[in-house]
C-alpha cells in the first residue's frame, strides 16, 4: 500500500512539457512567461484597480512588503503567533519587531478585537493570514488601517481562488501576497505574487525584486534586457524565472478542477468526522473556498497516538503551525495573551489533502481516523 502524503503537487505531462518548452526558448531568466503569467494571475483574480507583481518566492513577497511599507527598526509589525516562519522572516529582515497575537477559536485567523488592543504609536501594520478554508474579517481589518493609520499585509497563501464575502481574494486589500511553493494549491516549484494598490508601488516592487535595477519590466518581458539604467534603491535578488512561470501557466488553467477537486474532498471529511465526538472540523461548507490544506482538532492527549496510527496505516499528518513565541528566536518578542493559540496549537492536525486525490486515498484517510476513534 503506498503512503499517503499531506500535501502533493499536481504535475502532470502538461506541467513537464511547458518547462521543457521554456529550457527550449533558452531565456531562462524573468521575460515573457513571468510578464504572461502576471497577466493570466491578475485575469483569474479579476483585478481591476490593483497591480500584480510576481517574485521568487512568497517569503520574498512579504519581504518587498515590509520594505515597501517601510517597516524599519522600532516599528511594530502585529502577526498571529499562529502564522508561518515566513511571516516572521519577513519583519525580522527588515529589523522590526513581530508583536504576537492571539487567534479567533473559530476561524483560526488573527482575532481583530486582541489586535486591535496591542495596536502603539508604533504600529506600522497588521498581518491578517486566511488559515486555511477559513478567511479572516478583512472588513474589521481595513476599519482598523482606516483608524489607525496603519497598512494591512494580507497573507492569502492559504486562500488563492477563494472568495470573501463574495470578493475574489486579491482584488480588496491594502497588500495581497501569494505563495506558489512546492505543496501549495498551485505550485511554480518556488514563487510568489504581491498585489498592491498603486502603478507607484508597482514600479518600487520591478525595481527591488531586480536587485534595485532600473530595468523597464516591459522590455525584459519580450525576452530582452536594457545594458543601462539606475539603481535607486536597496534591492534583493527576488524576480520570478521564465521556467517557474511557464509551470504557473498550466496550473493556473487548472484551478477550476483544483477547486472543485479540494472541494468534494473536504465536504466528505468534514461529514465524516463531524459525527466523531471528539474532533472539531473547520468551521466550512466550503463552497466559496479554494480549500489548502484540511485539518481536524483533537484533544491534545489523542494528537500523537492519532498521528502514529495513521502513519501505521501508511496516512501522514502534519502540523500547521508550531506557533512563533514558540521558537529559540522567537521567545522574547513581544504578545498579548496567546491562550488560543497555544490550546490549538496543542489539538491541531493536518490531514492528507491533494488535489485530484483518488477516492482510494480519500477512503483510506476517512477509515483510518474514524477507526482510531471507534477503538
Ligand atoms: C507558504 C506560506 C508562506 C511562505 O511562502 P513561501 O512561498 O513558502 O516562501 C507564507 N505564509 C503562509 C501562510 C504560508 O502558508
């Protein structure tokens, strides 16, 4: 019987044929697959007053956007503890300092009302992360930057293709970042996307993903390269590759089935394991979701014997996250009270959700828990 992994991309022939393809033009670079892929993003995003910038990965995402709201040393930056390390990364490179808050025990996403209450004079913003099939308040989240002057850096690499309140993911924040890395909904092996508000701050991200070069975007989209140009600004080696975005292409064609596909999976193992007594299920009907990952909470005694259960019936599980006051350099960074996020991080479980996952797989899971918990 073969394992069953948590997370696996979905590459096909198709995937394979595109990046054989790109080797094949040989310019291997950022050029027009990158500037093609920004524009198939933006389309299925529906954007219409906001600009798509693609960069190497979305831990470089989120550094642009620190950089680019200009969070500097002495400025504090609100994240949930409960986030990933990429998130962390990101305010720690720019020299700030990450203020921890806790969760809302429904949604799993950042609780707007304990933000709102570490919110200083130096608050320069607010990361508001979608887990999951959850979505954050983005309503609250922009009264607050309206209030307090301070931005919101949305972290939707959880939430590509989904929908708040009926508004695609992308197309409201204040700045909208995307993950494409190996296990996320769609991959481009490594990348990310920034979406901002502004032609300016677009113009600001083309420099600082070049390592602070002038390069006109336009030009290096048909492959080509300016030999002069200025160099304006501090800037890190962060554009997207020819190869990476041609992969992106074919995926992007496929977020409909990927969707529909993560979709039907979660709806029967919520029915599933919903009847179970002891485990809690995201708080979803998953119909204006583009699902990432699906998880289960249990009582934190039964967490590990679950998880070695599984792994005997060959079902891995994961866990997202470890919060961050958790880690060796996280420890002394400032908080509110951490409460829910500690008691979910102790209960929570992800389980195995692919895209296109087969019904033999999706069967093996659904048995194995419900098994473990009849015994
Ligand atoms: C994956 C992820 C990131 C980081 O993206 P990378 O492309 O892996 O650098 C950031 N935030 C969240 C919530 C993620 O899941």
């Amino acid at each position: 019987m073969h394992e069953i992994p948590v997370f696996k991309p979905l590459i096909t022939e198709q995937e394979i044929n595109a990046a054989t393809e790109s080797l094949r033009i040989g310019w291997l670079g950022m050029g027009a697959a990158v500037g093609e892929f920004e524009q198939h993003l933006s389309d299925y995003l529906g954007l219409q007053d906001r600009h798509l910038v693609a960069v190497s990965t979305g831990h470089a995402a989120l550094h642009l956007a620190m950089m680019l709201i200009e969070a500097c040393p002495g400025d504090e930056i609100i994240t949930p503890s409960f986030n990933n390390i990429a998130d962390f990364q990101a305010i720690l490179a720019v020299g700030a300092t990450p203020v921890f808050c806790d969760i809302d025990e429904r949604t799993l996403c950042i609780d707007l009302v304990k933000a709102e209450a570490l919110i200083t004079p130096r608050t320069k913003a607010i990361i508001v992360m979608d887990y999951d099939c959850c979505l954050a308040d983005h309503d609250q989240a922009a009264r607050l930057a309206e209030q307090y002057g301070i931005r919101i850096i949305h972290d939707a690499a959880h939430s590509l293709g989904s929908a708040y309140k009926g508004r695609k993911v992308g197309t409201f924040s204040d700045l909208c970042m995307f993950s494409f890395d190996p296990v996320k909904t769609i991959t481009t092996i490594d990348g990310g996307a920034l979406v901002v508000r502004s032609e300016a701050e677009k113009q600001v991200l083309h420099e600082m993903r070049l390592i602070g070069m002038g390069q006109p975007a336009a030009v290096m989209y048909e492959n080509k390269r300016a030999w002069t140009y200025d160099v304006q600004r501090l800037g890190f080696r962060y554009h997207l590759a020819n190869l990476h975005a041609a992969i992106g292409l074919v995926q992007l064609t496929k977020m409909p089935a990927i969707t529909y596909s993560r979709q039907q999976t979660c709806k029967r193992y919520n029915e599933h394991f919903g009847r179970l007594p002891l485990v809690q299920v995201p708080h979803s009907d998953f119909n204006d979701v583009t699902p990432f990952l699906y998880y289960i909470r249990v009582p934190a005694e039964h967490r590990q014997p679950l998880r070695d259960y599984m792994k005997a019936d060959g079902i891995d599980t994961g866990i997202h996250w470890q919060p961050g006051h958790y880690f060796a350099l996280l420890k002394d960074m400032p908080r509110g009270k951490l409460e829910v996020t500690e008691q979910i991080a102790s209960e929570i479980l992800s389980l195995p959700l692919h895209s296109m996952m087969s019904e033999d797989d999706v069967l093996r899971v659904i048995t194995s828990v419900t098994r473990y918990f009849e015994a």
